[in-house]
C-alpha cells in the first residue's frame, strides 16, 4: 500500500479511532508539517504520513495500551517506570507499531518520527524534528505556543527545535510531573 492509497487509508482509520478534538489536532499537525517540510526542502509524504499517524492510538486507555504493548512484545525503554509515572508518552510506541505492523510502513524515518514525537531522541531527523515542533505548537496545546515566533521557526529548525523542546520540559517541570529519564542526555546533546 503506498501514496494516495495508503493515505486515504489512514484517513479511514484515524477518523474512527480519535475523538473529533484529536482528530482535527492531527489534521493541524499534518497541515504545518506539510508547510515546514516544503520550507526545509524535505520529503513531503513521509512528513505527512508521519503527522497522520503520530497520535493513533492516543484515545487508548491506559489498560489497553499496557495490554497492546504485552501482546505486541514491543520494547520499550523504562516501561515500568513510564507506565507508573509518565503513561501519557506510550501512545507514540504503540502508534508507531500501528504504522508498521497494520500498515506495513517500513521507512524508518517515518517511523522515528511517530516513535520519537513525545520524548524526542539524541540525532533526530529533520522529519523528526519537524513533527516534534508542529506536534508541540498546535494551538489546542495547554501550555503557551507564543515563546516561538515564526520567524525564528522558520529561520532555523535546529533553533526552532530546541525552543520546543525546553519549552516542553519547562511545562513538565511547572506541573510537578515526572521527567523521562533521558530527557537530560537529549537535551545535553542539542545544546552542548
Ligand atoms: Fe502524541
Ligand atoms: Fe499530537
């Protein structure tokens, strides 16, 4: 399954699974991640697919995501932590086992970018990073988009990436909540 096909597709999909508020977030992602992978002169359809599939199994309860995770076997780094502390990141695993086992994606930049798109990761792609940042300024956000401006969005994605990316652990840190256990290295990497 590839181009419109496999789009139309996911259309289907995400339209049954996600709640309207979800669905038109991701509608929103997909639409600014399209417009900054044509400003960075990146690949528009992995960008794309990436958007579209990034939050497909966010409207799964905690239990059903711990119980997909057990069937699927799939790995995950500190899940008996995350589970306890931090569940709200597991939606992008689960998401990402989706793209590639129910619609058999196997471009691993697209895959990273659904993986990737909460927590972020040492040596992001630009697609990644482009998912991270649109993902982050939609304007259903609870935390405040305004830190960024669009000229500095897009000026710099490497800059525009980091101001995201502070401003997420910012919120984190604001709210009392648990930080992931790698956010330190990540965020080391990017600013050392
Ligand atoms: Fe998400
Ligand atoms: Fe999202």
């Amino acid at each position: 399954m590839i181009g419109k096909n496999l789009e139309s597709n996911i259309f289907d999909y995400i339209y049954k699974k996600l709640s309207l508020e979800r669905y038109n977030h991701t509608i929103y992602v997909y639409n600014f991640a399209k417009k900054l992978a044509m400003h960075y002169s990146e690949n528009i359809y992995n960008v794309q697919i990436a958007a579209l599939l990034h939050d497909c199994a966010k409207d799964m309860s905690l239990k059903e995501s711990k119980r997909y995770i057990l069937d699927k076997n799939i790995k995950i780094k500190y899940f008996d932590f995350l589970s306890l502390y931090a569940p709200q990141v597991l939606h992008s695993y689960i998401a990402a086992d989706i793209a590639k086992n129910k619609f058999k994606i196997t471009n691993i930049e697209i895959l990273n970018a659904i993986k990737n798109h909460t927590v972020g990761r040492v040596n992001m792609s630009n697609c990644e990073k482009i998912i991270f940042v649109a993902d982050s300024l939609s304007p259903d956000r609870k935390f405040k988009i305004r830190f960024i401006s669009k000229k500095k969005l897009l000026s710099n994605l490497d800059e525009a990436f980091k101001l995201v990316l502070q401003n997420k652990i910012n919120y984190v840190v604001s709210k009392f909540q648990v930080l992931h256990p790698d956010i330190i290295d990540i965020w080391n990497y990017y600013n050392k």
